[in-house]
C-alpha cells in the first residue's frame, strides 16, 4: 500500500465526516480550554489535516481559522497517527523556518485524532511562546483529551445522519439538503439519482449464506466506488441498505445523462467481485425543489430503478404512467389493512356453485373474498389479493374468509341445506403451526361436521416449501376436511410429488377449459388431467366454464364437476339461496 494511497484514504475518511468549515461547537471549545489551562499555556487548538491547509475546528488563542499544512507539525500528527511534541520550533530542523515559529511560537505538543479505521484526521494540540518540556502525566492527559475529541466527532457523525457502514450521509441528511435546495436555490429541474444495488432475494441469501457482514462489504465497496466517481464537490447519500442517491451535475441533459450512469453501471461490474455490483440498476427522478416532496423524490427515484430491473436497460427514467400502477398497489395494501382492522365492514363473500356433471345438481359452492371500496368501488381479487398473500395481512385475511364462510355454512346447515363449501388458502397459511387447530375450532363453533369444508391451493402454494405443505395437509386431511389444488396445470409440481399429497379434488384450470372445442391438442391435454387424477383418485371439477359446448365436452371426458357462468355467477348468500331453490339450481342438466 502506498504513501499516496494512504492519503488519498485519510482525505476520503475526513471528507465523509462532513466537519472541514462547519460552525464553532462548545462541546469542543470545552475540551480546547481544558487543554490550555492543563498545560498553563495560551494556544490550543482541535487541527483538521486538510489536503492543503491546517483547519481548526475549535481554537483558543488563534485568531485565523486556518494555516498552510506545509511545514505545520500538526500535519506529522496525521500523517503518522502519533504523538508529536516539539520543546523548541527554533531548535527542530524542520520547523525552525515554518510559518509558526516565525509567528513566535516556540513549544509544540499535538495528540492524533484517529479514526476506527486507524486514519489521522489531524490533532488536539497546545503550543506556547517559549520552549518547554512535557511531563508523561500531560501527554497521558493530552492523549485522553484527543479520544474525547474523537468521541465527540463520531458522536455528531453517527446522530441520525451518517450510516455506519458506508461512512456517507443517510437518507434523513439527503432529504435535509433536498429541503435546503428547495429554499435556497430557484425552481430550475434537478434529477436525484438512485443506485440499487441488490434485489431483496439477493440480500436476503446473500445474509443467509455469507452472514451480514457480506452486505456490509458490498456496501463499502459501493460506497467507494460511487464517491470516486462523484469526486469531492459532489454529496453521495446512503438511503436504504444497499441503496445509495446523489445529484446529477445542474443543467445535465437526462438522455445524455443516463448513457454515462449505463457506462458507470459497466465499470463497477468489470472492477468489482461482489455479485451485487453486478446486477444494480439506477433510477432517474426529474423534480423541481419547490414542486415535489423529498420523500416523494426517493419513491420516484426508486420507482424508476425498480422499473429498470423488469427492463433490458439498467437505467431508466422515471415513468409517471408506470408509477400509477405502484402507486394503486400500494394505496389497495393500506387500505385494505386499514378495512380489515376496522372489522371487515367493506367485505363480503360471493358463493359461485359447483355442478355435478352427472346429475345436473348443486354439489356445493366456492366462497369468494370480494371489496367493496368507499372511493375506489369494487376491488377486483386479482388486484388485492396476490397483494395482500405477500404480507403479514394473509393470516388475517384467511381467517376473516375461514369464520365468515363457516359461520355461512353452520346456516345453511342448520336450515337443512347439507352444501359442501370450498375456501381458498394462501401459501403463507401453510406456514402457521395452528392452522389445524383454528379451523377445528371454527368447525365446532358453528357445528360443521369437516367433510363439509374443503380448502383449495394452488400448486406454486403447495410447492414453495413441499415438506412442511406436506405434513399440513396431511394433518388438515386427518381431520376429516377436504383438500383440493386449484389452477391445476399452471404450476410446477412433478407427478410423483402429486400422487403423494392428500388431496381429494383437482381443479382444472380456467385457461384450460377455455380453449375446449378449439382443437384437438387442448381436449387431449385435459383428457389427459382428467385421466390422470382419476387413475390417482382424486375428483375433477373443470372451472371457467361459459359455454354449454365446453360443458358437454368436460361431461364427455369424465369430469366429475364444473363452476363457471353457464351455471351461475358469484352470488350473495341471499340470492344464492334464491337460485338453489329455483328449478335451475336443483338441477342444471347439461343437456337442457
């Protein structure tokens, strides 16, 4: 390691810790003056060792705020990272002709100021107009003096706006100067620029396997690399965990601009081992300071790299047309949390029939989640629900849709109505260790016997962790309840895997059964499902089914059931008892 480039690192460890030309601070006048009346002496100083200059922060005895670093032995002090003590400057041959002794000085003495990485940032030094010796008792002190000082310099750097890690300002700092643009600047556009350096599966194996200290890694590196190419007139802001934002030059033309950060992106990647470096993307947020929020600034800028990611360019622009469609999502996710903690006033069920093929009957009914929003309207389900099954909401929403379904079926039940009820669970609910036990409870409670309740998952839900699914439905079936998997055909479970799981009922796809009757290719493909689950005793209820063409075609290969418009839409509990007692709903043959 070279001279040069331990200096080039000492510069960059104080340039990061943000105090070259910051205001006086009492807390470290304090600490300046006891310095002075320790060694009975006028002068003292807290020296910061600039590339070129000596600049105090605190002073006692000095009337300037600065000297030249040449020759000045504060300099030796960083540089070394050691004690310096100079009883006469006129009898030191290298300080005899420095701009100190020239001023009268005669005696030094300065203690480092050293970072946890071991870089000098300067000293807290005392000098006198006469020669003079030191007692080791007054070096002890001057040394704990100086640790003081540091505690103090990493106590203002660390208090809520400098990130540990990467040693750079923080997001609550970035929004400060974004503030202080927008008061101290006119309304000209200015782009905030965010680099994304992992996605969250990413971070999370990358912890997983390496531990966090990884990550830790990947981010000094990134941190370096993006302050190199900003150089020191330019502020680089860290703002998530592997996230970090920056100004583009004023005046910068955007398309221009997004070529040089694609070539940045480029050389990061051919001058980095970390795989994250590889794969980061950058978003662009145009905004004028007195027109947008910061906060609102960040989301734009995230917005636009999360969009660079589904993207065959690393770098993108902030879309607002794009964002519309985050933006939805994220105000359904809240409200809908705010919906169902307020007791699911806004929701309801629906209850679509399932149609015995054979006989033409109502062999039961799925119960379907539906939204009513006070300003949006109805929510349609694949909108709020793949949302809300990728949060902690799933457990709450399962078991708002378990009780009212239930207690709907202990009803009907109870008025004579033996209906067999289908409800849909998420993956997530396979992970709760009391799945089992609430829906028993909720069986008891409304006096159903379990062969009436049938759960549906989907296969992507039953393969996301096959062992523990495995051993719940397992546990769900020796209760008695029914199981099925739903959208059968668009997952990706192999055949032995499901010939093991203990299921009753498969269910076919809607984008299966709609392609019926249009060719022979889509009627040997569900032949072959029908065929299939037969042979490993399982049910078949064909969905989506609009056309009583599709129906006959499903009756002909075997299915057992089928739900879909031709029979009836989702209906409230009211009308579907209505359509049960009509003469269609008793029996829907398939050829009247």
């Amino acid at each position: 390691m070279t001279a040069q480039y331990n200096e080039a690192q000492r510069l960059d460890a104080l340039t990061r810790l943000r105090l070259l030309d910051t205001p006086p601070s009492e807390t470290f006048d304090r600490i300046t003056r006891t310095a002075s009346k320790l060694f009975e002496l006028p002068i003292a100083a807290v020296s910061l060792t600039d590339s070129d200059r000596q600049w105090f922060k605190s002073r006692i005895g000095v009337q300037h705020d600065s000297i030249p670093r040449d020759k000045a032995p504060c300099a030796e002090v960083a540089e070394t990272a050691s004690v310096v003590v100079v009883p006469d400057l006129m009898e030191h041959p290298r300080y005899s002709t420095s701009p100190l002794a020239e001023q009268g000085i005669r005696f030094y003495a300065g203690a480092p100021l050293i970072t946890r990485d071991g870089h000098g940032l300067g000293a807290l030094c005392v000098l006198g107009v006469k020669p003079r010796a030191v007692l080791k008792s007054e070096l002890t002190a001057l040394k704990d003096m100086a640790e003081m000082v540091m505690a103090q310099i990493e106590l203002q750097h660390a208090f809520g706006r400098i990130d540990p890690v990467s040693g750079l300002p923080n997001r609550l700092q970035f929004f400060e100067d974004l503030m202080d643009l927008a008061r101290d600047h006119n309304n000209t556009q200015h782009i905030a620029v965010l680099v994304d350096l992992a996605r969250d599966e990413q971070i999370s194996s990358g912890t997983r396997v390496m531990g966090a200290g990884y990550i830790d890694d990947i981010v000094r590196v990134a941190a370096r690399l993006v302050r190199e190419a900003l150089g020191s007139s330019r502020t680089a802001y860290h703002v998530g965990a592997t996230q970090f934002a920056f100004l583009a030059p004023p005046d910068v033309d955007p398309s221009e601009y997004q070529t040089r950060l694609q070539d940045f992106l480029d050389r990061i990647a051919k001058g980095s081992t970390g795989s994250f470096l590889k794969t980061a993307s950058i978003g662009l947020a145009p905004f004028r300071p007195r027109e947008t929020e910061p906060l609102a600034i960040l989301r734009m800028a995230h917005s636009a790299a999360l969009e660079a990611r589904r993207s065959l360019n690393a770098v993108r622009k902030y879309s607002p047309e794009e964002d519309q469609v985050h933006v939805r999502r994220f105000a359904i996710l809240k409200d809908f949390g705010v919906a169902l903690h307020e007791g699911g006033n806004q929701f309801h069920l629906l209850f679509q029939p399932r149609i015995d093929m054979n006989t033409g009957d109502c062999s039961g009914a799925e119960a379907l989640m539906r939204w009513s929003h006070p300003q949006l309207g109805p929510v349609p389900p694949s909108e709020f629900i793949p949302i809300v099954e990728q949060t902690t909401l799933a457990r709450e929403t399962s078991d708002w849709v378990l009780k009212s379904a239930i207690r709907q079926l202990g009803y009907w039940h109870a008025s004579g109505r033996q209906l067999t009820l289908s409800v849909n669970l998420s993956a997530t609910n396979l992970e709760e260790s009391d799945l089992v036990q609430r829906v028993q409870l909720l069986l008891l409670k409304h006096r159903v016997r379990p062969q009436f309740l049938e759960l549906e998952l989907t296969e992507s839900a039953v393969m996301r962790d096959g062992e523990r699914a495995m051993w719940q439905l397992s546990a769900l079936r020796s209760t008695g309840i029914r199981l099925a998997i739903d959208d059968f055909g668009t997952g990706h479970s192999s055949l032995s895997y499901l010939q093991r799981l203990p299921i009753d009922v498969v269910k076919i796809d809607r984008s299966f059964i709609k392609e019926l009757g249009t060719g022979r290719k889509p009627k040997s493909l569900v032949n072959s499902m029908i065929t299939l689950s037969h042979e490993l005793g399982y049910r078949v209820v064909g969905e989506g089914v609009e056309t009583a063409d599709v129906a006959e075609l499903l009756r002909e290969l075997g299915c057992d059931e089928a739900q879909g418009y031709l029979f009836a839409k989702p209906m409230g509990p009211a009308e579907f008892e209505r359509w049960l007692s009509t003469p269609k709903g008793i029996s829907h043959r398939i050829a009247s």
